[in-house]
C-alpha cells in the first residue's frame, strides 16, 4: 500500500469535488479516478471520503442498482 503523505479527508474530498465539477465525471469515478492518480488502493479510499461524498456515492450506486434502493418520499 502506498499513500501520499499530503492525502486528508479534508484535501481528498475537495480534489473529488473539483473532479466532478470539472470533468464532469461521477463521484464514483471521480473516487477511482484519484485512486489511480495518487497511487492509493480503492479498498483504502474509504478513509479519505467525508460523510457527504458517501451520501452522494450511495445516491448514484443506488441509482445504477448496485445497492438496494430505500424507500423514499417520493
């Protein structure tokens, strides 16, 4: 396993935000996409996204039906 020692949660969440906004990828995408670029392991990733960017993760894995959808108001 190698990690930058630069990486934080804080840093890595605003570098996927960034990606998302600019190239218009998905936060999943976005998620790997950085993994590759900074030599970190997808499996070691979690440790790097905040609570908001999980949401977000959730929301589209639901949405492509790799998780199971929860009830919804709407």
């Amino acid at each position: 396993m190698s990690e930058s020692p630069f990486i934080t949660k804080k840093r890595f969440s605003a570098m996927t935000e960034e990606i998302v906004r600019t190239k218009k990828m998905s936060y999943i995408d976005a998620i790997v996409h950085l993994c590759e670029e900074n030599k970190i392991e997808i499996e070691d990733s979690k440790k790097y996204i905040n609570t908001i960017i999980k949401d977000k993760i959730e929301s589209e894995a639901m949405d492509l039906n790799f998780l199971e959808k929860k009830n919804t108001l709407f």
